[in-house]
C-alpha cells in the first residue's frame, strides 16, 4: 500500500511538472517581436540609403526576425533571417519577398538571400561600413564576391 502511494505521488509531480509553462526555453511569440535591424549612418561617405530603405520595408513582415542589407550604386544585397516556424514556407516567402524588393528598387540589381552565411557576411560589411573601415572599391569587390555566394548552389 504504501509503494502504492509513493507511485501516484510521484506520478502526479511528474504530470504537473510536464504541464508546467516552459520558463527557461524561448520567449513566447509577443515578447520575441524584435527584429534585429542595424541602420547604416548617412554621415559615411558610402551611401547606404538604399539598404536602410529596404530594411524599413522588411521589417514589416512578421515572419522575419533579422535584415541586413548593403549596397552600391549598381547592386542591392539583402539577406534576412526567417522565423523558424516559417521555415516551410520558405521558398514561397523568398519568392514574394525578392518580388517586392524586384519592384521597389528597379533601378538596382537586387540580390536577395536567406542563406545564414549570406546573412552573417552582410553583418560583417555592415560592421566595416558603419566603422569607416572600408572603401568604396573594397566594397564593390566585396559585394560581388557575396553575390556569387548568393547565386552559388550547394
């Protein structure tokens, strides 16, 4: 009788435990809302209101968690970071997105990407241009350098 006892009593800490709210795991849908979105300064001498532009745009879209976006006179790359359960929509939303992006700009070339590596080579340039730390020649190789990633397959 009394191992009896000792079962359901456990049984039932088990089950509340189970049903408990998950307080150490990810934040709940309303107070993960952010996006991570860095504006590049005008006051560079590389002008970036184009890729600002784009991410205002972007982070209207709900599904998106993180923009980065740079580019020249010639050449918009975009990359972003797509919530985790959207990911099974994620050609449909690239496709719609690049669409978007296609008719908004119309007078630059417009790569876009959700590639992480795209993503995080898109921060580091960020980082570099908001810095001062690279040239304008600099970073149109480097802009046609992550444009062959983008169109790389693998």
């Amino acid at each position: 009788m009394y191992g009896y006892k000792l079962i359901m009593t456990f049984s039932v800490f088990l089950f509340l435990i189970g049903c408990a709210n998950d307080l150490t795991g990810e934040p709940s849908r309303n107070q993960e809302n952010s996006i991570e979105l860095t504006k590049i300064s005008s006051n560079n001498s590389i002008d970036q209101s184009a890729s600002n532009q784009a991410k205002e745009i972007l982070s209207n879209h709900e599904e998106i968690t993180a923009i980065n976006a740079v580019n020249t006179l010639e050449t918009l790359v975009i990359a972003i970071d797509i919530e985790h359960s959207k990911r099974f929509r994620l050609a449909d939303i690239r496709k719609e997105l690049t669409k978007e992006m296609k008719e908004q700009f119309k007078d630059i070339k417009v790569e876009f990407s959700t590639d992480k590596k795209i993503l995080l080579e898109l921060e580091k340039l960020e980082e570099k241009i908001q810095s001062g730390s690279i040239k304008k020649k600099k970073l149109e190789k480097e802009i046609k350098r992550i444009t062959k990633l983008v169109k790389e397959k693998t």
